[in-house]
C-alpha cells in the first residue's frame, strides 16, 4: 500500500493556494493574446492589468515597474546581464541563477566581487564596503533558499546607494514570508510564482528604484515584440500570471508560523544532542525553514530514506556523473565536506499541522540511528 506522502519541500515549489487554482482554471478556459486588440485580447489584458496592479500596490512602485517572466530564474537573468554596468557584486551563498548569471558576466569581461559570508551565513558588510563601486549591480537574497537565512536589506541598502551602486534583491523565498519592508530599499527585486501559491510558469522583476538614473540602465535579454515595456520579449502566460496576483495577495495573509520550526527544532536536538547541526541558528532565519545535519547521516541517503516513508525532503548535495558535489552555501558557510553532504532541508507551509511535525520527527528519529549504526559497523 502506498504510504501518506508528507511534502516538506515548500521552498523547492509550493502546492497551489485554491484561490490561485480557481483563477488558472478560468483563465485557461479562454482564447487570446493580451497584445490584441479585439475583445478577447482584450479581456486578457484586463487579467494582466489586474495582476500587475496587485504587484505595484505590494511594491509601491508603478505599473511600468512591473515585469513579468516566465521564472524568476529569467528574471535574475534580466537583472544581472540586462542591466548596464561593468561591475557585478553577489554574495558566496546566491541562488544558481545569480551565481551563474555572474560568471556569464565575467565570460563576457565584466568585474565581478564576490562577497562572503560567516559560519552563521551572515554577509561580509566589510567586504561589501570595500567592494563596492559607483554604478555597480550589487545582487543580494533577502532569504537564502538552503538556510533560510534573512538578510536585513535596509542594513546593506545605504552602503550600496550611497557608493552610487544599485541594489538587486532576489526576493524569492522572502516573499510572503518576511515582512515586505524588506524590499523596500531594493532598486529592483525578483520574485516566482510557483514559491508562494501562485502556478509553475510565472516570474517578475519588480524595478522599484528612486534613483531617476535607474530606468535607463535597464535593458531587454528576450528580445520580441516589445512585451512588458520592451524589457521582455514574448506572449505574456496570462493564466500563471493571474494566478500569481491571487497568490501574492493571499500569501501575504496566512500565519508566519515559527512554532512548527521551533517544535522540529526542539525535538530533534531533544533526541540527537550535539549530534544535531541546525545551519544558521543564531541568525534570524525563514518562520518555514530548517536546514539540520546528524552527524553520520549523508544526506543523499536521508533524503532516499525519508522518501521512501512517504516524507518529501530536500538536500544541497547533488549527484553527478557518479560524483556528489555539496553544496556551495554549506562550503561559503565554513563547512569541511563531510559536513556539508549531511545538510539536509525541511521547508513547511502555513498548513502544517504540529502532528505532522511530530510524523516527520518520528521517521527520522527512526531512520538516522539504523543508518550512523550501519555506517559504523562497516
Ligand atoms: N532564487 C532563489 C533564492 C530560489 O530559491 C529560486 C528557486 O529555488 C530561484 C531564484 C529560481 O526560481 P524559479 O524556480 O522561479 O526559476
């Protein structure tokens, strides 16, 4: 018999709100290109109009701020190689649309700095100071996708402006989980549908700066038929949109729930002791959000464990070509490599209940010990 699947995986995907299923659906019963003029283009635009309009109110910035994409992955993309500077700052810990769109940015001649981080995941202000440079892109998460780690924008945001730099804030995980204000230093900051209830398919680059030089920088990576302001070529997907504007809207009003972190937290370290590494837990982290270690327990192996009890879990270590490569947060975060291939992440929704809390504890209180007593018995 199939056993009940526990999805703990919220910051890999999240299941749809049903108020975002509704309007997908809707939209999806319908014909035309919001870029036509008849009635049923029309009647598209409208759907868009009405996103866009729920995304300016949340950033307070204009209309013509808004961009939607496809992912957030073409927004970060948008953000880095579309913007006109020469001089591109990320941090050790970005997400591997930044990462990567920043040595795409050194291929093609750029500077790049990049900025590190402490043993609790928390950002080099020092290093930023001294790094940053008149006209620079400095890219910063608000929330790391791994540790959920938060980073206090307005903290980074007068360093950055000050130095006459700009501010891209990947807003991903933070979105609907931290209080908003912390996009409000940004001077653009992306986001994805299918992280907060919204559907797979979805992105935008929210530009909100107050820098009257901002907008000029901006430039197209999709070149097309001058879709969303001539900054992103293609048909808009009007229905993943719509169903953004819903999720964004409903997000931003369920519970932050730190006592389900807290209570996996506490149990854990209750049962494992010092064998227990919770990554970033001296920092201010995601309320959904715990990225723990047992000493012994790869992670590979705990995630393939879990799985097969019905228990959706995520690690940064990735297979390939026979290889595991550990991730490159847990190594910027001071970690030798066999501590890096036991990380292994938990992310919840606002749904959870404290007993399925309790059901993920038990499987893995059950499941570590048989693997550490296995691996010492080698
Ligand atoms: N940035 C962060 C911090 C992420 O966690 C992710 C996805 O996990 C992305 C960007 C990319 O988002 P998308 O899946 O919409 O491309």
């Amino acid at each position: 018999m199939r056993k009940m699947r526990f999805y703990f995986d919220y910051n890999a995907s999240a299941p749809m709100l049903p108020s975002a299923q509704a309007i997908y659906k809707a939209q999806c019963e319908y014909v035309g290109n919001a870029s036509s003029p008849h009635a049923f283009g029309r009647m598209r635009r409208r759907a868009l109009d009405e996103a866009r309009a729920v995304f300016s109110d949340f950033f307070s910035c204009s209309p013509r701020g808004v961009i939607f994409t496809a992912s957030a992955t073409e927004a970060n993309n948008l953000a880095l190689l579309g913007f006109v500077t020469s001089h591109l700052i990320v941090s050790a810990v970005e997400h591997d649309s930044v990462w990567n769109c920043a040595k795409e940015a050194k291929k093609r001649g750029h500077k790049v700095s990049v900025i590190g981080v402490d043993g609790a995941g928390r950002l080099d202000e020092n290093e930023l100071a001294h790094a940053v440079s008149e006209g620079a892109l400095v890219s910063l998460m608000a929330a790391n996708n791994e540790t959920g780690v938060i980073w206090q924008m307005e903290q980074f945001a007068p360093l950055i402006h000050e130095a006459g730099a700009f501010l891209h804030v990947d807003g991903v995980q933070a979105l609907g989980r931290v209080n908003a204000d912390v996009f409000a230093a940004a001077d653009m900051v992306s986001v994805s549908s299918h992280k907060i209830g919204g559907a797979l398919g979805a992105g935008a680059l929210i530009l909100c700066s107050k820098n009257e030089d901002f907008l000029s920088k901006c430039a197209p990576v999709i070149h097309g038929g001058g879709q969303e302001y001539g900054l992103r070529g293609g048909t808009e997907n009007v229905s993943a949109i719509a169903s953004f504007g819903v999720a964004l809207k409903a997000c931003v009003t369920l519970p932050m729930r730190d006592e389900l972190r807290d209570q996996f937290e506490h149990e854990l370290r209750h049962f494992f002791g010092t064998r227990l590494h919770i990554w970033g837990e001296t920092s201010r982290r995601l309320w959904n959000t715990s990225c723990f270690g047992i000493a012994g327990w790869r992670a590979e192996e705990a995630v393939l464990a879990l799985d097969l009890e019905g228990f959706a879990v995520s690690s940064g270590s990735a297979c390939s070509s026979g290889h595991i490569r550990t991730s490159r947060v847990m190594r910027a975060m001071g970690a030798d490599e066999d501590k890096a291939r036991e990380a292994i992440r938990v992310s919840f929704g606002a749904e959870h209940r404290a007993q399925d809390i309790q059901s993920l504890c038990a499987a893995i209180k059950k499941l570590a010990p048989l693997a550490i007593e296995s691996t010492l018995a080698i």
